[in-house]
C-alpha cells in the first residue's frame, strides 16, 4: 500500500548489504509499498559509496559488516558529503562499541536483524515524511527568497504594512525616492508619508477600498524625509494569510515630473487666457493675482511696477494697508530727500525685493534661483540660520515680523529690462516646492510680456491720439487753404471775365467804327489782341475746371469705361474726318469711380493723344487695362511724338508745356487728371520717348 508522503519526484534510496536475499527482500518490500521509490542494491561499502555519489539518496539502509569497505566507514562518508543524509542500519552487528561508534558517526536508526518490515517500514514513513517536510519548507523559503529579491530589485516603490497602516517593509527602491531608510517608517503609521489634505482624502478612500478586499488604484502625493512633496500612481492590494490576518502591499512609481510638466502646461493655458481675455493692464493686474492667489494658495499677493527709479506696490490682495505704506519704497533716500546711488549711479534698494530687482543674488545658496528669484518656506528658520553678510544688503524682515513664513519673490523681467516683480506670501511654512517656483517664474515671465506689451500699446495709443490731433489740425489748415485758394481762384477768374470782355468790346467797336480808316498792320494788332483775349479766357475756363474738380463731391459706382472712351473718340473723329487714325478700345474695362470725373480724364488723355498724333501719315490710340504688381492699371496709349523722359515730372504740374507752340493748350488738362486721379486714392503717371509715342497710365 503507497503511502503519500507529499513528495511529487521519486525518491531514491540506497540499500547495502552483502546478503543477496535481504537486498532483494529489503528492496522489493519497499517497491512494492511506494512505488514512487526507487531503491539501488549495492552489496559492500564501496559500491555503495560509488552508488550515493552518482544518486544522491536521502536515505541508506545498510548492513555493518560489509566487504572492501565496511558500513561504519562507508556511512561516515556519506555523513561528510551529506550531513543530513538519513541512514539506518539493518544488521546483525549487537555489539554496544559499534553502537556507540555508529551513533557517533550520525546513525539515525538501529535496527537488528532477523529484519521486521513492518519496523523498517515505520521508520521509512517516518523519515520520508521528514524529507517531504523539508523539501516543502526549502521551497517555501526559495519561493520567499524569490519574492524578497522581487521587492528589493522592483524598480518601483515597495511599502507593505500591517492590518491598521503600520508600516513592515519597504524596499530600497522607497529609501531612494523619499529619503526615508526602513528604520525611519517601520513601525509607523502609513499616513506619515501623506502630504496635504486632499492627499488625505484620497489615502482614506484608498483605505476604504482595501479594507473591503478590493484593489486601489490612484495618485497620491507624498512628502520625503527632506518635507519636499512628490507625486507617486500607486497601488494597494490586500493579502489575506492563513492565520486569517490581512496585509497590505502598495507598489508606487514616481510620477513628479509628469505632473509637474501637466500642472505647468495646464497653468500656463489657463494664466494665457487670463491675459488674452484683458482689454487693458489693470484689469489684467487684476485678473492675474486672483491667479496667482489661487493656484498658490498662499494668502497674500503683490505685484511691484517700475514707476521711474523705484518699484512701488501697484497692485495687492491680501497685504495690509500699513504694510503696504510701510514698504511700499524700496529706494533709499538721504536727509535732502534726493536717492542714494551706488558707485556707477544706481539707485540702492533695500529690502529683499530690492535685493531681487537689482539682481543682488548668489546663485550658490538655497534660497536663490537661477533666474534670480528669492523663496524660503520659513523665514523664522532662514533669519535664524543666515548671517548678516549672507543677506546681501539691507532687509527689513518686515514680511517674518508680520507672521508670513513662506515668501517668493520673482522679478518680471523681458531682456534686460526689469519690468517689477511678482510677491507671494503665507503664514503656513512648507508653502512652496522647488518646482512650482520655476512654474511661478514662467507665468512671471508671461506676466513681464503682457505687461510691456499693454504699456507700448498704451504709449502707442497715445502717440496716435496725439498725431490724430496734429493731422486734424493740419488737415483743417489744408482744408482752410484750400478753400481760400478755391476762392482766390474763382474769384480771381471772375473778377478778370468782367475787363475781358470790355477788352472784347472795345476791340469789336474799334473793328466795327474805324476798320476802313486803320492800316493793314493795325488789323494785324486787332487781331493778335482778340486771340489772346480768347486764350486768356479758355484759361480763365481751365482754371475754374480744376478748382471745380478739386471740391465736386465723389460719386462713385461701378462705370464701363470701354463705353466712354468709344463715345469720345467717336467724337474726335467728327471733328476731323479726313484723318487716317485707328482707335484700339478693349472691352469691358469697368471700374469703381465716379463717372464725371473719370469721363473728364478720359477726354484728356484721348484728346491729348489725338492732338500729339496729327502729324502722322497714320495714327494709332489705344485704351484697355493691364495688371501690374497685383495691381489693376489702365492706359491710354498712342505713336504721337511722344517726350522726353528727362521732363516727366513736369508733365501734370499746371501750365508747364513740353511741346511749345507747336500744339495748343495751356498745361491745365493732365493737372486735372493728376488731381482727379488723387481724389480717387489713385496715381498717373507716363512712359515715353522722343518720336516714340507715349502712354499715360493710371490706378484708382
């Protein structure tokens, strides 16, 4: 009958003797009764001893007087590589001398022959069992060395505590990132490790949890030996042991980075709409402490601007009226009243604020940033620990003598101006983190932008406002002047019609009464005198068209100026038709102006065209449109004797000819066009050589 013994693998047993039939009896007794035995016969010392070292069995059933080696020496070999090898001896050696010598040797049974099965089998049970035990245990403490190294060498954090939080372990990996070695927490309540009271409400629902079988997962912030906070996503399983009592074991990752760079990233959205959402810098200002008080939770805001050489308080929550009074200057002044400079001429600021906006700082110490900023979370134990020197400059420890402990000074710097300087104050120590000072110290870095943005708007407002009224006050100068130069004009040509018609009058009568008595030469004055009166008065005509053109309100509409140009040069041709001249018009080139006043410009640059062209054989005048620069431009073009360059600019200035006397005209008419063309927001101007013809180009 098998008997269980708990042992899953065979076991190998050693049976020596040099009876052949008690090998066999022994051996096959045992086969027989488990056959998960396996038993190896060898029958002197030395074969067995050969037979052991190549097995290894737990357990030897041997004979004393054995051959080549006997069993008293074989055993005490064995007992020397093994010395929990379990060996019983079957013989029929009674003497008490080899007893003793046997029980010396690690004998751990004695049995005298004639051989009693149900005896060896007794104590085969017996020591299996033990064996079996023992391969038990040894993989238990395998399987616990295994899970031992498991928490030690776990790249996370590793916390296992009792039923009621008390800690029991941790793994070096937790000493790493808190400071805390296992003999700082073991026998302490977990809650030691929690920072915050939302960190704690979040601990006791995590407890809650556990403590009803489930697994909790979640982030908790936790507080280091150094009282510096960190972020850990952890969780908690309850293990339950056989006795019935519960642990807890919790595996943390440091998340502190992630959120840091999340609270950064969502502070800085949130700050930048607070900013973008201000239509002017108070209100900003203002936007922006409530900002800042929030999400530092600290009790009391300021904010210092440059006003000149110093950096009053411009705005603050939080600070009394009489701290604000108080510290409200941070220049010093002598008994004249007038500021008191430092060797290059700088103002010297006292007070650690002053310290800051003048860049008064080591980067070696503590308390000071890279950026030049100044934090402490407990101004009690900075004072007590910090010598005079080490204060660089005067303070006045006004913000400690009001009970804040956490104070963070940062300036609002763009380039190298410095713009003021943000001020956070608390009365609890432990306000501040490293961390949340370089988030402070971005946002501040916005704030300064905002800042220096909203005041050059402001500067620039003001600048516009200021040239808004200088060109009113020009533009009202102009209109004046040109309205006096409108009235000169007409006056000047209404008032010169009235003698020159007398002038006309009188040339009639002179024609009319003494024309028979006068010479040929006199009529040859007469008439010279008449066409300069007729001259003088079409430039009478010219000039009252420009002033008109200069003051005729724009009516402007969509006008087809293909159309146009074709009625007039339908109109040029009546005038003489015997001439050989090809009108080009392209089609449909429309344009948003005012129809009179473009009609007008169209009659001058085609008569212009018409008059510059009637010395040639055959003539060509062209209208259309082009695109020049993105921009839509309409010409008048023609194969007339054209000009010189050099003269171009003279061109559209009242009364300035190119050509002489060889063509009519007063120089009124692309003087005209010059100031329709402007009153449209338009330019003109010409392309041309000599005897090459030219083209007259314009944009409305």
């Amino acid at each position: 009958m098998r008997q269980d013994h708990g042992i899953s693998a065979r076991i190998p047993i050693l049976c020596v003797d040099r009876d052949r039939d008690s090998r066999s009896m022994i051996s096959t007794s045992l086969s027989a009764r488990d056959p998960g035995l396996v038993v190896h016969c060898a029958e002197n010392g030395a074969e067995g001893l050969r037979l052991y070292k190549e097995h290894r069995p737990p357990i030897i059933i041997t004979e004393i007087a054995l051959p080549a080696m006997d069993g008293l020496t074989m055993a005490a070999e064995i007992s020397s590589l093994d010395p929990e090898a379990i060996i019983i001896a079957v013989t029929e050696v009674s003497e008490s001398s080899i007893l003793l010598k046997a029980i010396d040797i690690g004998f751990d049974k004695y049995i005298l022959k004639p051989l009693n099965l149900t005896t060896l089998f007794k104590y085969t049970d017996l020591y299996l069992g033990k064996i079996s035990l023992r391969q038990q245990t040894c993989a238990q403490n395998r399987r616990l060395r295994e899970l031992s190294m498991a928490v030690e060498q776990n790249p996370a954090a590793v916390v296992i505590t009792d039923a009621e939080g008390i800690i029991e372990h941790v793994n070096a990996r937790f000493t790493d990132l808190s400071g805390y070695t296992p003999g700082d927490v073991i026998g302490h309540n977990v809650r030691m490790l929690m920072a915050g009271s939302e960190t704690m409400d979040a601990f006791e629902d995590s407890w809650r949890t556990i403590s009803s079988g489930n697994i909790w997962r979640g982030e908790l912030q936790r507080i280091k030996k150094t009282k510096e906070k960190y972020w850990v996503s952890i969780a908690v399983s309850p293990v339950h042991n056989a006795d019935g009592s519960v642990h807890y074991i919790s595996v943390s990752e440091d998340i502190t980075e992630r959120k840091i760079a999340d609270h950064e990233r969502e502070s800085t959205i949130e700050f930048l709409r607070v900013v973008n959402a201000s239509t002017g810098m108070e209100e900003m200002l203002s936007r922006a402490m409530l900002f800042f008080r929030y999400h530092s939770r600290c009790s009391s805001v300021g904010i210092r601007l440059r006003d000149r050489e110093d950096y009053p308080y411009h705005a603050a929550l939080g600070l009394s009226a009489e701290f604000i009074q108080t510290e409200n200057s941070l220049c010093i002044t002598g008994n004249d009243g007038e500021i008191i400079r430092d060797d290059n001429g700088n103002p010297i600021m006292e007070c650690m604020c002053g310290n800051v906006l003048s860049g008064r700082f080591d980067r070696g110490k503590p308390f000071f940033t890279t950026h030049g900023s100044f934090w402490t979370n407990s101004t009690s134990e900075l004072l007590s620990a910090t010598c005079e020197a080490e204060q660089k400059g005067r303070t006045r420890n006004r913000c400690n003598r009001e009970g804040y402990e956490s104070v963070a000074l940062i300036p609002l710097v763009v380039g190298q101006e410095r713009v003021g300087l943000l001020q956070l104050n608390d009365e609890r120590k432990g306000a501040f983190s490293a961390q949340e000072i370089r988030v402070w110290e971005r946002l501040a870095g916005y704030l300064a932008f905002a800042l220096v943005k909203f005041r050059a708007e402001a500067l620039l407002q003001k600048l516009n406002e200021d040239l808004d009224d200088q060109v009113r006050e020009r533009t009202s100068r102009l209109e004046s002047a040109l309205k006096q130069q409108e009235s000169f004009s007409y006056s000047v040509s209404h008032d010169l019609r009235a003698p020159l018609r007398h002038i006309n009058s009188y040339l009639a009568i002179l024609t009319e009464e003494f024309g028979d008595v006068l010479p040929s030469e006199a009529h040859s004055f007469l008439d010279r005198a008449r066409t300069a009166s007729r001259q003088m008065g079409e430039l009478i005509d010219d000039l009252l068209e420009l002033s008109r053109v200069s003051r005729t309100p724009l009516a402007k509409y969509p006008v087809n100026l293909s159309e146009i140009s074709a009625r007039i040069c339908e109109n040029l041709k009546e005038t003489d038709p015997e001439r050989i001249v090809e009108f080009v018009i392209a089609p449909d080139v429309r344009a948003e102006c005012d129809q009179v006043l473009l009609k007008q410009v169209l009659e001058n640059l085609l008569e212009n065209s018409w008059k510059y062209t009637s010395k040639n054989r055959s003539s060509r005048i062209e209208f259309g449109k082009k695109v020049l620069d993105d921009q839509e431009i309409i010409y008048v073009k023609d194969n007339g004797v054209g000009f010189d360059p050099a003269y171009r600019d003279k061109l559209f200035t009242p009364f300035e000819r190119l050509h002489g006397s060889d063509y009519k005209g007063n120089g009124i008419g692309l003087a005209t066009v010059k100031r329709i063309i402007e009153r449209h927001g338009g330019r003109v101007w010409a392309e041309s050589e000599r005897e090459q013809g030219a083209t007259f180009c314009f944009s409305l």
